[in-house]
C-alpha cells in the first residue's frame, strides 16, 4: 500500500517539475510563482510514514513553538516525511492543504483546525481515501467518526482553572461576596480555545451572582487586537476589576493599552489580570507581580503526536482523546518553572 503511495506521489512531483520548466520556458505566459510547502519532495526512504501537517497560522510565540514540537517529533530521523503547510489564518487555506495531502496519497494527516465548523466534506474525502485524520491542539464540530484522535488541551479544564483560580484569591481575601465587574478578551469566536475557555469560565462565574460579566469580545490572539479592544473597553467602562485574556499576546497588547490609560494590574494594581498559554515573557510578568494567575496551554505536543502515529502503525488501539499536562502560575510558584521556560 505504502509503495503505491509512494508511486503516486512521485508522479505529482513529475507533474509539478514538468509545469514549472514549462512556465521557465516562456508556456504559461501569466505564470506567477507558486507557494511552496517547507518540505514537498518524494522521500528518499519508503519505509518513513508520511504525514501531512497543516497548521492553522503562525500568530504568536504559542503557535511557533507549537510547528517546532511537531516538526522536530515527526523527522527523517524518527522514521517521519513531513508535509508542512501554514494555513495562515484562513480555512480555506487549510482545507485545500488537506485535499492536496489527499491528491498525494499520505499516510496520514494532521491539522490544527482554525474554526470548529466547516471541515465535514474534506474530511469525508480524506475518510473515503482511507487516510487516518489526527487534530491537534484544536477540535472540529459534528461526527467524531471524521477523525481518528485528538491530541491537545482540555480548554474547558483551562477555563474552569482560571475561574476556580478567581474563586479562591476572593475566598482567602474576605471578599467572596463582593460585586465584581469583568471583562473576556476571547479568541476567534468558533475556535475550539474561544469556546473551551468561555464554557469552562462560566460554569465557575454562573455559581456567583456577584460576578457581572459586562462583554467578552474577541481580541484574534494578537498584539495588536488585544490592544485595541482593551482600548475600547476602557472607555466603555469606568469601574473593570478583573480582566480575563484567552491568550498572552492579546494580554501583552491588553496591558499596554491599561498602562497607557494611566491605569495598572497586578497583585497591586487596580485590576486582576488573568492570562492563558505561559509563554515565558508571560511566565516574568507573573513572577514581577503584573498579571495574578496564568494558565498554562502545552504547546509541546509532538512526541505525544509521533508516539500515537507509530501506535496506529503498529495496529493498536487508541484512545478519542489525549491531553497534555497544564499547570497554574501565580506569584506563589512560577519560579520553580520559569528558568526552565524555553519559549
């Protein structure tokens, strides 16, 4: 099976070599250059399992960090041919990676889907085409006969951590009872981070009446975003007392937008801070006393990834779900983990 694979794939490199010397030569006349995956070659060695990885985009430390664990679990020298390709923030930039890895007969297929909905045509054809579907970091919505296994974090868990973390600071203080005005800066809406982190948040916050959620509005994971809507929410509203944000680089951007409204966060500032992922930068704001809890997001899910691809490929049984370890940083124990930090 996998030497037929390996013969239709050589063909398409032919095609590709075949239409790129034509266009050299003057036979397209409105040729443009095409985008290149990182690694696109027929692999030299036919006993390697090849998988076709597609990730969502590359907005943050989080997500770079999170290709490099896959790309460096799923080598040459671990018995891997990866097919890389970065969708870029566009779905349908994911979904015609995937049909391309389809076309080239792989032997399985990894992704990291950017929205929940929207993926039940490509991967019936990735199903009709016997190819094992593996998602990463991210679900999908609908039949869970769509893919073989999921391997990432348990958002719901993370959003419920930072609500229990809440729960308990107001507990130890005194102040379980008293009236406090929060906002979310959330992800995508749709994403399965947005939806996990929102749900499990709110079971926490549905227990308490005096918590008011006054908006959870979407900052996309950046910088820039998570700045200009905490902008905008400081002018909507005079009295915030907790900020929850679904991710660092929208906190990076959020506390910058706190600061430079004269305003501050913190352990002694005017507002609780709460953060998601522990990527190190964050990890240091934690430890200097500027952002109160941080919940981790493991990004380092390769080796997981390349250890249930090889049990699959030795006829094993696997289990619908794996979850990496997570943790909690408050000013109480991230030095114990920040030196260790590597990204």
């Amino acid at each position: 099976m996998k030497n037929e694979k390996r013969l239709v794939m050589a063909l398409v490199v032919l095609v590709v070599m075949f239409l790129v010397l034509l266009g050299a030569s003057g036979g397209f006349e409105n040729a443009t250059p095409q985008q290149a995956t990182e690694d696109d070659s027929e692999p030299a060695d036919e006993d390697l399992i090849v998988v076709g990885f597609s990730q969502l985009g590359s907005e943050s430390v989080w997500r770079a960090t999170h290709t490099q664990s896959i790309q460096d679990a799923l080598s040459k020298e671990n018995g891997f041919f990866l097919q890389y390709s970065n969708a870029r923030q566009k779905q349908e930039n994911q979904i015609k990676a995937i049909r391309g890895f389809i076309s080239q007969r792989v032997d399985y297929i990894v992704f990291s889907p950017l929205m929940e909905e929207g993926w039940e045509t490509v991967l019936t054809e990735a199903k009709d085409a016997g190819i094992p579907v593996i998602l990463v970091d991210r679900k999908i919505a609908g039949s869970e006969d769509l893919y073989t296994t999921f391997i990432g974090s348990d958002m719901e868990a993370e959003g419920r951590k930072a609500g229990e973390w809440l729960e308990n600071d107001l507990a130890r203080r005194g102040r379980a009872d008293d009236p406090l005005n929060i906002v979310v800066l959330t992800g995508p809406f749709g994403s399965t981070s947005q939806i996990g982190r929102s749900c499990g948040f709110m079971q926490v916050a549905s227990q308490h009446p005096s918590w008011n959620i006054l908006t959870q509005e979407s900052g996309d994971f950046t910088v820039v975003k998570g700045k200009e809507v905490m902008a905008k929410l400081l002018r909507l509203y005079e009295d915030i007392d907790v900020v929850v944000s679904q991710n660092d680089e929208m906190t990076f951007g959020a506390m910058e937008a706190i600061a430079e409204a004269g305003l501050t966060t913190g352990i002694y500032g005017k507002m609780k801070m709460i953060s998601f992922d522990g990527v190190k930068d964050a990890l240091e704001l934690v430890d200097s006393g500027k952002i109160n809890c941080e919940v981790e997001c493991n990004p380092l899910q390769g080796e997981l990834l390349a250890d249930v691809i090889k049990k699959l490929e030795a006829g094993e049984k696997v289990d619908k779900e794996y979850f990496v370890d997570e943790l909690v940083f408050t000013a109480n124990n991230v030095r114990d983990y920040l030196s260790d930090r590597v990204y």
